[in-house]
C-alpha cells in the first residue's frame, strides 16, 4: 500500500498499524461525480436512516429530476408535498430547501466549496439548517477527500476505538480526538479503518458482544430506576402519613386542652373581679 498516511500511522500508533494490516486496503478516493450540492442533498437524506431505506428514498428523490441531482433553482422550486411524497420527512425537506437557498442567495458558494480551508468550510455548512458537524465532516472527506478529519461524534468511530484500545466503555468526543491527536494529519484514513475494522470477523463478533453489553446496562438501569421510584413513592407515602398522624394527634392535644380549660376553676384575681361586680363566685 503505497501513501504516505500508511508509514505514518504504523509509526505513530502501532494499534492503528496493526487494523490497517488486517484490512489489507488503502481506503477509497473522493467521490467525484455529480455536484457538491448532490452530495450535500445525499448526506441530508441518508441521515439517521438504514443504508438500504436511505437508498430507496434517495433514488426517488432524483427520480423526480430525470435520475440526477437538483440543481439549486430546481429544488428551491419543488413543492413540499412533492418532497415529502418520496419518503423524506418535514424537517429533511426544510434542510434541502434551506441548502437550496443557501445557494440560490449566494450566501453559500456550493460549487466553489472546494476552494475553502477546513475550518472555513466546517463554518458555511453548518449555516445550513439540518447540517451538523458529522455531515459536515462526511462531505469533507468522502465528497472532498481532505486527509486530516476525525469525526469525534461517529458512533462507528467510537465504538472502533473502544474495541481496538479495550476500553471499558465507549470514548467521548473528546477522547477520541485526545487518542487522534497522533494521527494527524492523516486523521481520515485512522477513522477509515477503524470503520472497516468493524466489519473484521473479530470486529462484527466483538461488537455484537458490546452491543448486547450495552442494551443489558440499559434493562439493568430502567430496573434500577423503577426501584428507586418505587422506594422513593414508599418513602413518600411513609412520611405523609406520619404527617398526618401527627396532625391529627396534635388537634386531639388541642381539643383536649381546651375541653380541660373550660372546666378549670377561676383563678383568685378572676374570682376578686367577681367579687367587685356582685357575681357570684365559685
């Protein structure tokens, strides 16, 4: 595998070293047909979607352009329904209008998005509602193909690196990109094979196991929770009616000093008065 990111890595990450032997691959070029604006619409679709039924939506979203990608002026003039006939939800078809207005406006320049630096470009596409830093991020390096992005928020990512490093629980962003710091500036190809490393035998059986972990956590957890509220209730139930038993003791208390009061006899200086008024005393 002849590219500079494969030495470096070996170098820098012996673990990152070890992947890239077994997946055997240099990872693939950018993808560059189509248009950036296409490429964008594509991320949009596929978000939070299976590969397959992001496919499926995809195909029938250009469909509606003779088979190819929109341009700006084309999308901005489909109706909504027409949008949301195809499969994709409200909020998808707000963010591929809001990207198409991007571009009719010129406030965003999508066919010139190549020509700006990481950073710049990170910053104009997340002005587009609906594109975050992941989506961001995919169109850097598999539309672009920018050699140095890590994407920290990856879930594939993450549990690659909990997998390869075992660790006892799945990194945070900032973990990933504190252990990435050393891939650098050959961050996307670490993230490519620690992508494919989940799809190694060890890989998909591992992270089977992790995944069931996970979803045993959580059932232990909601149990746990449920306990906890339920002896909360209890507790709760325990101490109102503590309250209330003291309440009522308190207003027998009450009831029986003033029953013993009003039997009392009168005092001395009650009977002197009395005596001055010409009533009888006790």
């Amino acid at each position: 595998m002849d590219h500079p990111a494969i030495p470096h890595l070996k170098s820098v990450d012996p673990v990152i070293g070890g992947l890239i032997d077994r997946v055997g691959v240099l990872p693939p070029g950018p993808r560059g047909e189509g248009t950036h604006l296409g490429a964008l619409a594509r991320a949009i679709v596929y978000q939070q979607l299976s590969g397959q039924a992001a496919g499926t939506i995809h195909g029938r979203f250009e469909a509606l352009y003779g088979g190819r990608a929109p341009t700006a002026a084309e999308l901005l003039a489909t109706p909504d329904e027409k949008l949301r006939a195809v499969g994709l939800s409200r909020a998808k078809t707000l963010y591929l209008k809001d990207l198409a207005a991007h571009a009719v406006a010129g406030t965003i320049a999508v066919d010139q998005l190549h020509e700006l630096d990481d950073a710049p470009l990170m910053e104009a596409l997340t002005n587009v509602k609906g594109i975050g830093r992941w989506t961001a991020q995919m169109f850097m390096m598999f539309r672009l193909g920018r050699p140095d992005v890590l994407p920290d928020l990856d879930l594939g990512v993450r549990i690659a690196v909990q997998l390869a490093y075992n660790l006892r629980r799945m990194p945070t962003s900032p973990e990933v990109l504190a252990r990435g710091a050393a891939w650098s500036p050959y961050s996307s190809y670490a993230a490519w094979y620690l992508w494919r490393s989940l799809e190694l035998p060890e890989g998909v059986d591992a992270r089977r196991k992790l995944v069931a972990n996970a979803a045993a956590t959580r059932s232990t957890g909601k149990k746990t929770t449920a306990k906890k509220t339920t002896a909360k209730k209890t507790t709760a139930k325990k101490t109102t009616a503590k309250a209330a038993t003291a309440n009522r003791t308190a207003a027998k208390k009450k009831t029986a000093r003033t029953r013993m009061a009003k039997k009392r006899p009168a005092t001395r200086g009650a009977a002197r008065k009395a005596a001055k008024r010409g009533a009888p005393t006790r």
